[in-house]
C-alpha cells in the first residue's frame, strides 16, 4: 500500500477539498485578476523554453505532491502565462477578462456536466436556446436553430459541411462517391480555416476558390460571378460562398446584400439554417432514445458532431443578465470610441503611418523609426521596414509591457495590428501603446 503521507489525501474529505479550491481561487485572484488586469504590471513574463521548463518541473511523477507544493504550481502556471485580460494585451481578436463571464465559467467546471440531453444538462440546453433566439433576434432573424461551438474553426466547417449535405444528402452515407467534383468560394481575405476545413471534409483544399477583395479587404461580387462562371466551365459544382463579416487582420466586412444576391442567381448556399440534426444526428441509442419521458426535441447533442460538448452559453448568459443589452451595447459603442481616439493619435504622431482607416476595431498601421523616415523611395525601404515590427514584437514581450499582433499583407511589409476590445481600456493605455513603441524603436 502507498504511503499516504507522500500524496494529497483529498479523496472522502470535504474539508481538505475545501480548503485546497478555496487557497487556489485566492491565487486565481491574486495573480490573474488583480495582477493580470493591473497596468502596474507585466502582461508576461517572457521567459526561454528550456528555461521556462525548469522553472516549472513539468515532469510527471509517480509519487504525488503535498498541497503546499501544488499551490505552488497553480501561482507558477499563472505568473508565467501571458495575462490576456491585461489592458495591453492587444495581440488577438479577445482580451479582457469578465467577472461574470469568469464566474459562468466556474459554476460550469463545478458542474462538470455535457451539454447534449435535456436530462443531464436540463438548465444549460434551455439557457442556450434561449441566448441563441436572442442572438438570432440582433440579426433580424425569428426563426433558426444553432448551437455554441468552441470556436470560429469549428464553425466554418459546420456551415461547409451543411451546405455539401443540402446539395448532396446522400454524402451523408454514401461519403465523397456521392459527390462530383465540388467548388465553394471565399475571399482571399478569409479566414485560413477555410481551406483547413475544406482538407478536414475531404473536398480538398483544390475546391476553395479565392474571390478577389478590394483594397478595402472585401469581397468583389463581380469577380465571384466570375469565379462561379470560371468553376462551372471546369467541370465542377458550386455549392457554398462564405462571406466575411470582419477580417481577421484588417477588420473589413464583405457586402453581404451583394453577395447574397449572386447566390440567389445561382441557388448557392450562404447562411447555416435548420440542418445541424439531419446533417449531423446519428440517433445513438444509449443517448438520443425517442421513448423518453419529456420532449425529446430538447436532446441537442445529436446536432453538433461532437459527443461530450462543453457549456459554453452560461458565461455570455450571466454577463448579459449583469449588464443587460443596454450595458453590452455601451461596450461596443466604448470600443468604437477608443477606436476613433487611437486613429486620430495615430495621425498626429510622427513616424506612424495607418495602412487604412478601419471600419471595425482593428486599427492596422506601421510605427517608421528614425532612421526610415523621409526613405520611402529607397529601393530597400520596404524590406527594412518589415523588420521593424518583428524586432519591437520582440522587445515589448520581453520587456512584459504590451503585445501587439503583426503580419505582412499583400504586398505591405508588416504592420502592427491593434485590437480595441478590453472593456476595461482607456485612452491613457492607448497612449501609452503609442509611446511605447516609440520608446522602443528609437533606435531601430
């Protein structure tokens, strides 16, 4: 028998499994909440990888850790992660951190519960039915079905996978032999899980085809009536267009009524409606049986490809009821706002060029040190300018004291992007970044 004095003794005792959450919920505090959303400190603590992993002992061991030790652990994994809810963490499409969303997502963890019968998740299947009608409602919608899914990713490959199964039902048992050579069409301003969507469903990353975009980043209905001409003639079937509402890297929505009416004319597929059950349901008995003592119509599991789905409507439910529409909407409305304000600051800088006005809260633009300003016509100049980002990319990290994304587009060198969405952001963080970055690239 092992030794019970060389492992935690959690198991049958309350008051130890009491006190273990209660002394880590004081570091999740402490660390990630009051430090981790505090400008006073670093958004990460930057560390090598072969250093990082000594400092944090990541092997696992056949013997377990005293409590004292595992708390430890809990405040290391936190103080070395990147602190996302920070108000100069600019790198991704999300930042911020919610307490009501936090505590959403606690409760669910507690819960430990998966979200695809009425009967084992009777709460979370009314509660997202009920964020979803709402949802749908924002749109114009009063109608639909839907389900949350843990990501954009995923997402875009149900709306693939429903248009193929509208086309062509039987490739839901017959596979590709069901199938002729298929073609959807996106903008070349689309997000990459397009294409990794298309290699997943076995089309083949050859049937995506790139619609032209605007210097803007949307969508030209013009040449996707082209490309579905171009398709056709080739021998291959359209079947889906998937448009943009906000770029991943310039923020540009396509011109959905344009696009919409192109699909009309040629009986494409745009928008996911009422399929996810007949593409998707496989009727498992042990799960979906139809003889069940309520309305078997609440059994959602059977829509979504996964089993065991997460819940994730609790969150975004708990901070809609804190802060109501009202509250969400001043949100946005706040976020444009610092947009709007950054923009300007932008313009007023030396050495800060924007690559576009932004029509959502991604503000694109390049910081030109010293040393390239006035050298525009240099033939190097847009190789020289390119490196800029990446070397102050990697001083602010290492430093701690922001992050922000950048990338190449097209032909432009890289440009720093800006994402304006921590509700806890205020005009001193956005100058701040502005200063920061001159500070940093005085000498590039």
């Amino acid at each position: 028998m092992a030794d019970s004095k060389t492992r935690p003794a959690l198991d049958g005792d309350p008051l130890a499994v009491e006190t273990l959450l209660q002394d880590v919920f004081g570091i999740v505090v402490d660390e990630a909440i009051r430090k981790g959303t505090s400008v006073s400190e670093k958004v990460c603590e930057w560390k090598e990888p072969e250093e990082l992993k000594q400092l944090l002992d990541l092997e696992l061991q056949s013997q377990g850790e005293s409590q004292e030790r595992i708390l430890e652990r809990c405040r290391a994994v936190i103080h070395y992660s990147v602190k996302t809810g920070h108000p100069r963490f600019f790198n991704q499409l999300f930042s911020g951190l919610d307490p009501h969303a936090l505590a959403g997502r606690i409760i669910t963890e507690s819960l430990n519960t998966s979200q695809y019968t009425y009967e084992i998740a009777p709460v979370f299947v009314l509660m997202e039915e009920e964020v979803l009608k709402k949802l749908r409602a924002l749109v114009g919608w009063s109608s639909g079905d839907g389900v949350f899914c843990p990501g954009g990713s995923i997402s875009n490959m149900y709306a693939m996978n429903l248009a193929r199964y509208q086309r062509y039902p039987d490739c839901k048992q017959r596979g590709l032999r069901a199938l002729p050579p298929l073609a959807l069409f996106t903008s070349k301003e689309c997000h990459y899980s397009i294409s990794k969507g298309a290699a997943f469903l076995g089309l083949g990353t050859d049937s995506v085809r790139m619609v032209k975009a605007d210097e803007r980043g949307k969508m030209i209905p013009e040449d996707l009536e082209r490309q579905i001409s171009l398709a056709e003639a080739e021998g291959s079937v359209p079947f889906l267009v998937s448009a943009t509402s906000g770029t991943t890297v310039l923020g540009a929505f396509d011109p959905l009524d344009a696009v919409a009416d192109v699909c009309q004319r040629h009986g494409l597929w745009l928008h996911v409606d009422d399929l996810l059950k007949r593409c998707h349901g496989s009727q498992a008995s042990y799960l979906f049986q139809q003889d069940k003592f309520y309305d078997v119509a609440l059994d959602t599991g059977d829509k979504v490809v996964q089993c065991g789905r997460r819940v994730d409507c609790l969150k975004l439910w708990l901070m809609w009821k804190a802060q109501g529409g009202q509250g969400l909407e001043q949100r946005i409305d706040q976020a444009f706002a610092l947009t709007r304000y950054l923009v300007e600051e932008i313009k007023k800088r030396e050495g800060f060029e924007l690559v576009m006005e932004p029509e959502f809260v991604n503000v694109c633009f390049w910081f030109v040190p010293p040393s390239l300003r006035g050298k525009e016509k240099s033939p190097d100049y847009s190789e020289r300018l390119s490196r800029v980002a990446p070397a102050l990319k990697e001083r602010m990290v290492k430093e701690g004291s922001m992050m922000i994304g950048y990338q190449p587009h097209g032909t432009r060198a890289n440009f720093f992007r800006v994402v304006v969405a921590n509700p806890t952001l205020a005009q001193v963080d956005l100058d701040f970044l502005l200063d920061e970055l001159e500070r940093l690239g005085q000498d590039l």
